[in-house]
C-alpha cells in the first residue's frame, strides 16, 4: 500500500506493515513512537529509520529527521487508524466488553451464543483468540493495536463473521483496540482494580467508558447490567450520547432477571423478556456467571438474535477455562474449582458462587500479584477470611517483588490464615485437608499457564497442579 494514499501525504514510499517496537522495524513499516510508563518511543526513532521505517507516527514536539513525520496530539490513535487502513477488512460484527470482572466470560460466552445460531464467531481477550476450532494465546487482555487489527484481518480471511473482544482499560486508555467499527460494547461492572496505572477510581472509570464515549459506532447498541452500583452512570452516558440501549439483570427492561435458585449443577432462573416470562436452567453455578451470561444474552440480541434461539443457547453454554471451572473431585470427594479471581470483588463473587454447593468447610487458597496495585492486597485477604471458612495465602505471580512480602500484605487482612509460600505445595494441602462435603477455592491464576517469578516464567497450571495433588 502506498503511503501517500495511506496518511494523505505527498510520499511514493510503499507501506510494508506497522511496528511498536524499534527492534522489529522492517523495511517500509510505520513505527510509533509513544511515550510508556517504562520506555519513551521518542527515543528509538532514529534507530527506526536506520532499520527502514517510511514514516514515524509520534507528538508534533518528537524530532524526526529524513522520513515523513506524521504528527498527532493522540498519536496512539492517529497510528490506529492508519493501522486499521491498513490492515482492513475485518469482520462485519464486532462488539466489545468493559468492566472490572467478567469481560473474558462474556465475551466467551457471546461467542457460543453466535456459534449456536449459526454464525462463524470469534473471541479476543485473556484467553487469546478463540473460535469454534482453536484457541491461541495472546497473553494480553486487550493486545497491542497491530496484533489487535491483524487478527481481526486474519479473522475475516478466515471466514469469521461475528467476533467479540475484551476492552481493557489499559487498552482503551492506550488506544489499542480502535480502528474497528464496533457494532454493540457491554458493561458488567465496576470495582477497585489496577490503581497501580491509574491514578485513582475516577481515572479509571473514565477510562473504561472511553468504550461508550467514543469506540462503540454512533449508530451501535449498548449494553449494561444493571446490578452493579455504576450502572446508571454508563445508562447515562449512553442516553447522552443518543447510543441504543439494552438493560439486563434486576429490574432491566429488556431481560429482566426475576429470581435465581442454586441447583446441584448449575442454577434456575425466572427471566422476563417483552412482558413474558421464561424459565433458564443454566448449567453454570454462581450468580456472577449468571451475570456474564444474560450480559452475553444482550450482545447476541443487539446484533440481529432473536429470542427464542437465544434463550435455547442460555441453556446450552460451555464453561470458560479457569472461570470457576471444576478440575478435580479428591479422593475423599471434595470438588476442587480454580477462577482467575485477582481482586476483592471478583474473590467474593467467587466464594458467593460456591457457597450455596458448601456441605461443610469452603477452603479458599489464593495470593495477590507482585508489581500490581498493593492496596488491594490485604482487602483481598479480609473478603476471603470473611466468608471461607479456612484460608491459605501462597505465591500468586510475585514477579519482580519478594514474595514473602506480599504474602505478609495479604495476611494483614486475614490473620488467622495459613501461609504456605510454594503454590503447588499450598494447593497440596488445601486437597489434603478437605473432607467429603467440602469445597476447594484456588483463586488468582484461573486459566494460566506460567507463574511469573522474577524475570521468568515457570510452567504452571491450576488445573493440571491440582490434578496431580488430588491423585
């Protein structure tokens, strides 16, 4: 593609691809040179020209010497849109999910929804990219905007007409999921989490709804659960901004949630939809699964569903890896769960979910990430010795921080826990110690399969870990 078409510029230069990193600039790309939390962009763009970059997009203030320099107050976005130019067409049904807990359950979940009414359909997120044939790791929530946009590309190449991604608030406050047209965007809730990027809880709102503000299409669909206390913040927003709406959850309009009984398998619901009301077996356990499904529910209706074959595909949804998925019974007949569970919220969400299957002990094993918001360490510690009735604290993903002292941050709210510093040992004596009529919590890492120590990653799964004890 030839530049001058491409940024609207006087260049003959031909446009080769799009690259974020000096190091893996190749001829005729377009680098970006942003400013990071860890790295100034700016820095490298010398080094990006030497390497054979046709144009630098960077802030007007950056100094760029022999190729054209594409200037942008956002430069993040101004490089996403060029990139989308780029590496356009993508599929024609695209819909995006924000929120503290559950973008990776619905989006999941959405996808399942389309695949059972018949359309070829994709998820992006922590999972990586996943369809009805493979799944392959990203290892990012919301990934960088040129793998974002490539694999949106590949996807549509692929045949892949409906896709729904997760919208990080990383990734919305950095632009990294622009340049689609994004037909419907979901809110599932709002709660304390990444305060070690964003300055504070209005920071961090603010970013999220940059999702309703401004990605989702003038002409999109909005979708909001309505049992979170932000609700009617983003009901708001959307009614300002003139964007359809679809409420779901307690007291929605457009399907209601009437009652909720837990079954030994999952849990029965009374939804009410156009006046009429309807029964769901759901054979997911937990109220917040219940959450992320009728949310799904709403993203399949907002993009031409229809009800009936809907409501049938509630009833038939798959877990999704490491979101309260059941690894293993012991041999003395405790069922062991693993969830991805990193903040106080989602914690007593997931504690809430399994205690109504509880006949005798709850015994929850979790940590708390290293170079990650430490304020929320001990809260998560107190939610957890609140509501289980034994609680281990171990290693979660320590990374560059000593781990003795995160355990120690989270202890300080449950003082009464049990400290075993090794995960596999930790989840080792939590299988050991649960009788017949107890129930296993490992929470923190749900779907992972590494464990970040220092500089490395060691081989680590929740599921296959707790197998290999249970056995």
């Amino acid at each position: 593609m030839n530049l001058g078409a491409l940024a609207g510029i006087t260049s003959d230069s031909n446009v080769t691809g799009f690259a974020l990193d000096h190091r893996k600039v190749a001829a005729g790309n377009v680098f970006g040179a942003f400013r990071g939390a860890r790295f100034n962009g700016e820095d490298f763009i010398a080094e990006a020209v030497r390497r054979g970059a046709v144009a630098i997009v960077a802030r007007p203030e950056a100094v760029v010497e022999g190729v054209p320099h594409l200037k942008g107050d956002e430069p993040r976005k101004l490089f996403a849109d060029l990139a989308a130019r780029y590496f356009a067409p993508f599929p024609e049904t695209i819909v995006a999910v924000t929120g503290t807990n559950g973008k990776t359950s619905t989006v999941e979940l959405t996808r399942q929804l389309w695949r059972m009414a018949g359309h070829r359909s994709a998820s992006i997120g922590t999972l990586g990219v996943t369809t009805a044939d493979d799944q392959v790791s990203t290892g990012l929530t919301t990934p960088d905007i040129v793998t974002f946009l490539s694999n949106m590309a590949g996807l549509r190449k692929l045949g892949i007409s409906h896709v729904a991604y997760e919208a990080s608030s990383h990734g919305l406050d950095q632009f990294r999921a622009e340049g689609v047209k994004v037909n419907a965007a979901a809110f599932t809730n709002f709660s304390r989490d990444h305060l070690d990027y964003h300055r504070d809880m209005d920071s961090y709102f603010a970013a999220k709804m940059r999702l309703f503000d401004e990605v989702v299409a003038q002409d999109g669909v909005a979708v909001v659960w309505t049992g979170d206390p932000k609700s009617q913040d983003v009901i708001g927003r959307v009614e300002r901004r003139g964007l359809k709406l679809i409420t779901v959850g307690p007291g929605a309009r457009t399907i209601e949630l009437v009652s909720r009984a837990s079954t030994p398998l999952g849990q029965q619901l009374i939804l009410r939809h156009e006046g009429k009301e309807y029964k769901l077996s759901l054979p997911l356990i937990g109220a917040y699964q219940m959450n992320n499904v009728l949310t799904a529910a709403g993203l399949a209706l907002a993009t031409g569903a229809d009800w009936s074959t809907t409501l049938s595909g509630m009833g038939r949804v798959a877990p999704v890896r490491g979101r309260l998925e059941r690894a293993v019974i012991s041999r003395a007949g405790a069922p062991v769960y693993i969830d991805y569970a990193h903040t106080p919220d989602a914690i007593e969400a997931a504690i809430a979910a399994l205690r109504p299957h509880v006949e005798g002990r709850l015994i929850t094993v979790l940590g708390a990430g290293g170079d990650r918001d430490h304020g929320k360490r001990p809260e998560m510690g107190a939610v957890a010795a609140r509501l289980s009735d034994v609680v281990i604290v171990t290693d979660d993903n320590p990374r560059s921080e000593d781990p003795g002292v995160i355990r120690h941050a989270v202890l300080q709210g449950a003082p009464g826990a049990i400290e075993v510093g090794d995960r596999r040992a930790a989840i080792g004596e939590a299988i050991a110690m649960a009788k017949a009529g107890d129930i296993v919590l490992v929470a923190g890492k749900g779907h992972e399969q590494g464990q970040i120590i220092g500089d490395q990653v060691l081989p680590f799964d929740d599921v296959t870990v707790a197998r290999e004890c249970a056995a």
